[in-house]
C-alpha cells in the first residue's frame, strides 16, 4: 500500500522486544531507513540524521582562519532553528600540524557540559565534527582553536557548518566559462523551501577569489526587489578558476529569526585562444 503511493517509510526498533523483522521489511520495501534506539540520546541522534534525509543538507557558513604556532582563535557560528541538525566541521589543511579545538554555547558553556543528546563529537583523521542535535541552544556557538604544533609558518583550518535545507540558498552565473576581461554577472538567494518563498530581509555579500589566491569583496543587491540578489564582477584580466561565494545575513521575514547562509560556486576565465573552448561550452546540445 505504503510503496504504491511512493510513500517512504522510516522505522525506528524503541525496544529489544520490537520485531526488528518487519520493521526492516516496511523500510526496505518503501526505500526507508531501519535503526534500532536502545536509549533516549541514540533516539534523538536517529531523529536528526532522519530528518537531514528528509530535508536535505545546506552550507549555513563557511570560512577559513590561519592559525599560527601557540596562537589561540576564536571563531563565532549562528546557528538559527532552521538549521537543526548541524554539523560543524574544521578540516585541517596541512600535514603534520596538532591541533585542539573546543566548542562552547551561546552561553559558554563547553560541549563536555551540555546534555549528550544535544551534541555529538567526532573525529576522523583531519576532520572533527560537532553534532548539534534539536534542542541544543540557538545563537551565537564559538569554535575555539589553539595552535600546539604547528610546523609550517600557519595552518589552513576549514570552518564549515552545514544543516538543514528548510532555508536554502543558490547561486548562480550566467555561465561556466568566460573570456577575459569580462565581466559576469552573480546571482543569489535565500529560500524558505517550506513557504516556497524568496527571503528579502537580508544583507548579501560576494567574496570572489582570485587564481593567485587573492580574495576580494563587493555588497550584492536586491535590484528588482524579488528577494534574487546580484553583483557584477569585472576584475577578470587572469586567467584561472575564480572561486565566487556569497555570504548572507538577516531575518526570516515572517518570524523575524536571525540566520545566515553561505553558497559558491567556480568560474574558468581563459584567454581569447580559448575561445573555441568557450564556444563548445555555450553550444546548446
């Protein structure tokens, strides 16, 4: 009944009495997922990673810091109710390099002293990753890193929270690829997937990097006044993948809560001899 509708079924065994047979025959028959809780905090772990399947997941904010040898960094992350469940990564991009980091509450409280339920810790090779689940704190959460060793002049460190898609941004270019100099034209967004409408009170800000490295930042706006935000890039006399993200910030417009979202995207600029290259990309097919 269920898989003729296309309905998918998740099942979740609540006790060692549960007839984990038929609960994994309805999920696999509907394309759903089986998961046996034994306790209340694996119950509410089940009960995030289910929904990030059912909503999807969306970059709420990314950045990179360079640490130094000894040196302490403290680096702040909103986290809005539209973001649950959210996953907080710092990715180490450097080899050989110790370091420790600690996550603490709007409050200040440290991960260690929260309920187990509400945050989760994990750690694979140069990744830890921080597990907020529902009904751990809104606010401002605060990643503090400290440099034991660091055998190079500064370490790359990756801050990347992701969450739920209940409010999802996009980016987009007209295209892919361009000559250069010049110039392409940015487009984004905030969506609240549920009300399927654009979000219009909020500031956006475009961070294009450069093929060198470089990074520089212009405002985008809302020139038409239909929540889709633009900006216009004409700094392209280098050849290379230009790295353009945007960054925004504001209130929902119905409940008036604070949140930010992050989306990027790459662009090729190449020189006049790769105009043939150009033209195949731009072919219709």
């Amino acid at each position: 009944f269920f898989s003729a509708k296309g309905w998918v079924i998740h099942t979740v065994g609540l006790t060692t009495d549960a007839d984990t047979l038929k609960l994994q025959i309805i999920a696999s028959t509907t394309g759903g997922v089986f998961s046996q809780a034994d306790d209340a905090q694996q119950l509410q772990m089940i009960y995030s990673a289910l929904t990030s399947l059912s909503v999807g997941e969306q970059t709420v904010s990314s950045s990179v810091i360079l640490l130094r040898q000894d040196q302490i960094l403290n680096q702040s992350i909103l986290i809005d109710i539209y973001s649950f469940p959210a996953t907080i990564s710092l990715i180490s991009q450097g080899t050989g390099a110790v370091v420790s980091c600690e996550l603490a509450s709007p409050s200040g409280d440290t991960w260690q002293d929260l309920s187990s339920g509400w945050v989760s810790v994990s750690t694979l090779d140069s990744v830890k990753q921080y597990t907020l689940h529902s009904g751990a704190a809104v606010g401002e959460w605060t990643v503090t890193c400290t440099g034991e060793s660091i055998p190079m002049d500064y370490l790359r460190l990756g801050v990347r929270t992701t969450g739920s898609s209940v409010l999802s941004m996009s980016l987009t270019t007209d295209q892919a690829v361009y000559l250069s100099d010049t110039p392409f034209l940015v487009r984004a967004y905030v969506m609240d997937t549920g009300m399927h409408a654009l979000l219009q009170e909020l500031t956006m800000t475009l961070s294009v990097t450069y093929p060198n490295g470089t990074t520089t930042q212009l405002p985008m706006a809302d020139v038409d006044g239909n929540g889709v935000f633009q900006a216009i890039f004409a700094d392209t006399d280098a050849e290379g993948n230009y790295v353009v993200q945007a960054d925004a910030a504001g209130t929902h417009d119905c409940s008036g809560i604070s949140f930010t979202r992050t989306a990027s995207s790459t662009v090729v600029v190449t020189s006049s001899s790769g105009s043939d290259l150009v033209a195949t990309l731009q072919a219709p097919s």
